[in-house]
C-alpha cells in the first residue's frame, strides 16, 4: 500500500543500531521509520510518497496470515487512524496509518 503524507518523524521510534543484539539477529533496512505499533514506512522517489507495511517483527509474532483487509484507492486516512486489518491463525490485528494521507496503490496480492 503506499500513501500520500507528510512524515512527522517525532512521532516515529527508530531502531537503535548500537544494540549488538539488533545486529546479530536481525538486518534494520536504515531507510524504515518504525512505529510502536510495529508498521513501517518507505521513502520513494517521490517525496510526496511512502510506502506503509508492517515491520517483521509483527508478521513473526501473528504466524500465519490468513486474510488481509486493505482499503480502497483513493480512500483517506488521519495519522494513526486504522486503516486494514491483517488476520492470521493466532489473531486478527488492526493497521494503523502512521501518516496522514490518500491511498495511491495496494499491493493486491496481499488484498483478500
């Protein structure tokens, strides 16, 4: 999914690369900006877009994922409203939109 914002990088957690643990057991892409609420955002090209997921983190604590409700092009969103939700065998949890703007494009492999 990517959506149209502005990134406000004071309401967003990014790793901390000097935790040795970090680096021994996971690779942190240094382009991410993380949220608590473990979704991520992509800078593009295009400095008016992002690309919004989820963080490996949340897709290894939900196991497998058995449907994902993602919303329309064109729809709106406030930061932090939700904006999906991803169900999987252990729970369903919302998405929440970490900035605030238009939907342009969904992954559709994903929608469904």
């Amino acid at each position: 999914m990517r959506l149209t914002g502005t990134v406000r990088t004071d309401n967003l957690r990014l790793a901390n690369p000097d935790r040795k643990t970090v680096h021994e057991m996971s690779k942190i892409p240094d382009n991410l900006h993380y949220t608590e609420e473990h979704e991520y955002i992509k800078p593009t090209e295009d400095p008016g877009v992002v690309v919004v997921g989820i963080t490996d983190y949340a897709q290894g604590e939900l196991g497998d994922v058995v449907y994902v409700d993602l919303p329309e092009v064109g729809a709106t969103f406030g930061q932090m409203d939700v904006f999906g939700t991803i169900e999987a065998v252990k729970a369903v949890s919302e998405l929440f939109c970490p900035v605030a703007g238009e939907v342009i494009e969904i992954n559709a492999e994903l929608d469904g």
